[in-house]
C-alpha cells in the first residue's frame, strides 16, 4: 500500500483536493449488468429506475480494485490523473458519479429533494455488489469520506483497506456557527412582532426548516466564489447544497466504534482551510483502527 499513500500525497499536493470545501430498493439479479472482466463506461443500472455513471478499469497484476468516492463538487473527472497512475501500477480502479454528481446529475436534471447519504451508501453497496468486488479498497474523498465511514460502519466485513482523505465529520463549526446564529436572530425578530401579529407563531418555521434555509443561503452565496464550478451546469449549484443537507446530521464519532481494527488510514493537511484537529482528536482515541 505504499505506492497508493505516495499517489496520494501526489495528488493532494498537485490537484489542490484540500482547498475544497467541502431507494429502499433491493438488488435484482434481473438487472442488466456491466461485464466485470473488461473496461466499461457508461451507465449502470443499480436498482429499477436507478443508475450510475461509472467508469471501470479492471485489475491488473495486483489483482486489487480501489473505489474512489468524489468529494462534495467533484465528478469521475477529477480523478483522471491518479487514476492513469493506478492503472499503470496494475490497480483496479472503479469511479462513479453518485446521484446528485457529474453524469449522473446531468442524466437526471434537476434535484428537488433533500438527497439522503443512507441512499449514497446503499447505492456504493449495490454497485460494489454489481461489479462482483471482494473486499475492495475504498477511497473517500470530503463528502466521499463521510460516505466512506457511513459504509465502513454498515459493511465492516465487506472491505479491504480505507483511505479517508480529509472526510466530512461533520457540519463545520464556523458555518454552523454562523447558521445559528441566524436563526437565533430570526426568531428573536418574530418574537418582538408577536404583539403586531399574532397569528403568525403558527405559521412559523421550526428549527429544522430555517436550519436548511440558512444553509441553503451559505451555500448559494459562498460556494460559487470559493469553487466556480459549481456553476458549470444549471443543475449543480442545488444539487451541491441538496447533497450537504444529506450529510450534515452524521456524526462519524458515533459510528468509529463499529470500524475494523488496521484498516482505516486517514489524510489530511497541515494547511488545510478547514481546523480538522478537535475532530481527529475522537478518531484517534480510538486505537488501533487508524494508521
């Protein structure tokens, strides 16, 4: 695995990943299904009326096949470059769009609903299950990250090695911060009308409701300065803060216990915009499940 952490460590340093921001349908055998003994591109049909974008390069002399989840605004595309290098070094490399990215989001069009990161991970497994692969490696990358421990939690036994390159853990503190504090004014603001019009309480919001609203102002209004191309597409921009509100309520440190021990390396930088370390501080109590 040594030759994968150097990859990393290229990739990071040379693709600047770490200045991003961050169907209750069984499998049927009835699908149609890609051939796993050669490349594929395309669309893959996971469950009825549910397909991915994928692109498949089978094993070489390693006989070992890596999945790469994207992070929060990434598609297959970005892993172009480390994909060539895996490749070359015999590695398997399975990538795919979720729902809500790349392809698939354009295959789609518009998101109107919150997407839940439990169907991310049931999607990941169906796919995993499509391609036949026996304890693969997974690489998740920000928002794949937390996908990656959400897998980890609900499939331990079902993996080779993880690499978690500065996975979401949860909402970060100054963003969440700043969306309370909204709300806490918002409704200090109704309070103080109550008296003008007090058939409005009713018609109020609950806390879940301006909590997405908020979010949804912090995404429309800093993602696309931070990372333009969410607007590369008409449907992006939406999808990206769909797909936050599906993620924001995990809390890997709840989920650390049900990992398997030596397997889980994590990655992340000393320069990054985001303070991970009070958060990696509950993932390495934990010995013996990290390296």
């Amino acid at each position: 695995m040594n030759q994968i952490f150097f990859l990393f460590f290229m990739f990071v340093n040379f693709s600047g990943v770490f200045s991003s921001s961050l169907f209750g349908l069984s499998f049927s055998a009835a699908l149609a299904r890609p051939q796993v003994d050669q490349a594929y591109k395309g669309f893959v049909e996971i469950a009825p009326q549910r397909e991915l974008y994928v692109e498949y390069d089978r094993a070489g002399k390693t006989g070992k096949t890596l999945v790469l989840l994207n992070g929060l605004t990434y598609s297959t595309a970005q892993w172009q470059s480390l994909r060539d290098q895996l490749v070359k070094l015999g590695y398997g490399v399975l990538r795919f769009d979720f729902f809500g990215m790349g392809k698939t989001l354009l295959k789609y069009g518009p998101v109107l609903d919150v997407i839940p990161q439990e169907d991310q991970v049931r999607d990941l497994d169906l796919l995993i299950q499509q391609f036949k692969l026996k304890n693969p490696c997974i690489i998740g990358l920000s928002y794949g990250g937390g996908i990656a421990i959400s897998y980890i939690a609900k499939h331990p036994k079902n993996l080779g090695e993880v690499f978690l390159m500065a996975p979401y853990l949860e909402p970060l503190p100054d963003q969440d911060k700043w969306i309370e504090s909204q709300i806490w004014y918002t409704e200090k603001m109704w309070d103080s009308t109550d008296q003008f019009f007090p058939l409005t309480r009713r018609m109020r919001p609950n806390h879940e409701q301006l909590y997405n609203y908020f979010l949804k102002v912090l995404v429309y209004t800093t993602y696309p300065l931070a990372e333009p191309s969410v607007l590369e597409n008409s449907y992006k921009l939406e999808a990206v803060y769909r797909l936050a509100q599906g993620i924001r309520k995990l809390k890997a440190s709840d989920l650390i216990p049900h990992f398997p021990n030596h397997k889980i390396h994590l990655m992340i930088s000393g320069k990054d915009q985001c303070n991970y370390s009070p958060k990696f501080r509950s993932f390495l109590v934990f010995q013996k499940r990290y390296s």
